[in-house]
C-alpha cells in the first residue's frame, strides 16, 4: 500500500500528480497551517513572454496563526476569477487541445467560492479525471490527526495503512526513517524529473508550469508524457 501526503494545491505541477498517479492512496493534508507564498493558492502558467502568477486571494489579514488550510475563506472580489480565465483563455486558446477542456474548465472559473480548500478540490478532482488517474484521495482534517512533522506523516500513514510512504524530496529533511520502520513502513522520495515537451506559445521551454499547460498540450497523451522516464511503484516492487 503506497501512500503519498500533499497540501491541497491550486493548478498544481506536473510533478504533483505524478507522485499521486504512482501512489495507491493519496492524502489532502489540508488541516495544517496555510503557508504565504506557496503554492496552495498560487501557480504559473505559460504566456508569450515566458510565465506569470496566478495568484488566488485569501483572507489571512489578523489570522496568521490560525490558518488550517481547510478554514482559509478567499477574499470578497471575485475579480481574480475573471483575471484568471482571461489570462488562461489568451495564453492557451490556441492550444491544440484547449477545447476539449475549456468548457468544463471556465464552469469552475464561473462557479462562486467561498472556500480554497474547495476550489482546489473541485480542480484537483477535475485534472484527476482529465489525466484518467484513479488513486483513492483522503483527507487529513477526516482522519483525526496527531503530531506534527515527522508524527503526523508517520500518524497518517499509519491510519492509512501504509507499507510504503512515498514523500516530496524535501521530507530528507525533517523524516525519521527509524520510526517509520519500527511500524513495517519503508519510506521511498519521490525523484522527478521534469517532462520537456511542446509548448504552443513560441520560445524556450518554461517547466514547473500549471498542469493545464500539458492537458491543452497533450490532451489524452498528458499522463503518458507526465509519467515518461519517472520512477513507478512496479520499480520498488522489483527492489
């Protein structure tokens, strides 16, 4: 059983849905601290002049502190929906397989929200379909958390029930592999390597782009050019 945690995100890279696609069941950490300047309410997408934010607005003003993730309420204008669209529509509408998306795409840039954890739900839950990736998704503010860091990740995958957790690169940093061990749960890091594909805007080829920069690309191909070269789970299988 491998399993894979992850803060929810807003157009989330490539690389994201990798360790999602290779996972058997996947966690929305949503119940931790919402973090400024990261990627849970900001991406980048393609434009002719190279890449741009899109950045969501939320309320933080007074409430850093007190943030969990699945609490963030976005700000009252929704001018930012518009802003966004515009930007995608302009920068992609001639994207071979923008309309194959588009529809279903601006419903979700048309629909109200009142919540970042749903917006990026509903988004996640429609790249998922799109890419055909079937992997369970679970909630961490369901699943009566404990601990922090290390604790928590070993706390969820426990309650998941974990014989491999496949963590970010970035979980080096801070995993105690000796605990995960003692509870018969081996701990792999995720090793991506970034995708060079066609871009339709002209110049050189910006990575680390929204994933919508590949569906309007790639369109059913996505997850075949997403998954290329990567590490899989039959890999660890034969190790």
């Amino acid at each position: 059983m491998i399993i894979s945690i992850n803060q929810p995100a807003y157009l989330p890279w490539t690389g994201y849905f990798h360790r999602i696609a290779i996972s058997d069941r996947h966690v929305v950490l949503n119940h931790v601290q919402f973090e400024k300047n990261s990627f849970t309410n900001r991406n980048k997408v393609r434009t002719s002049n190279g890449w741009t934010w899109l950045t969501v607005p939320v309320e933080t003003k007074g409430k850093f502190g007190n943030l969990p993730i699945n609490e963030l309420t976005l700000a009252g204008d929704v001018k930012w929906q518009q802003k966004h669209w515009r930007t995608i529509n302009q920068n992609y509408s001639k994207a071979p397989y923008f309309n194959l998306y588009a529809q279903e795409l601006e419903l979700l840039y048309t629909s109200s929200w009142s919540s970042l954890d749903a917006l990026c739900t509903q988004m996640t839950s429609f790249f998922l379909d799109a890419l055909g990736i079937g992997t369970e998704i679970q909630f961490s503010a369901e699943m009566n958390p404990c601990g922090t860091k290390n604790s928590l990740i070993l706390d969820l995958c426990e309650k998941s029930q974990a014989t491999v957790y496949l963590s970010g690169i970035q979980g080096q940093n801070y995993l105690q592999e000796a605990q995960f061990k003692s509870s018969n749960i081996k701990v792999i890091y995720q090793d991506y390597k970034h995708p060079i594909y066609a871009q339709n805007q002209k110049g050189r080829f910006e990575a680390y782009m929204g994933i919508i920069d590949l569906l309007f690309n790639y369109g059913p191909s996505s997850l075949e050019v997403l998954m290329k070269d990567q590490m899989t789970s039959k890999n660890w299988a034969l190790e």
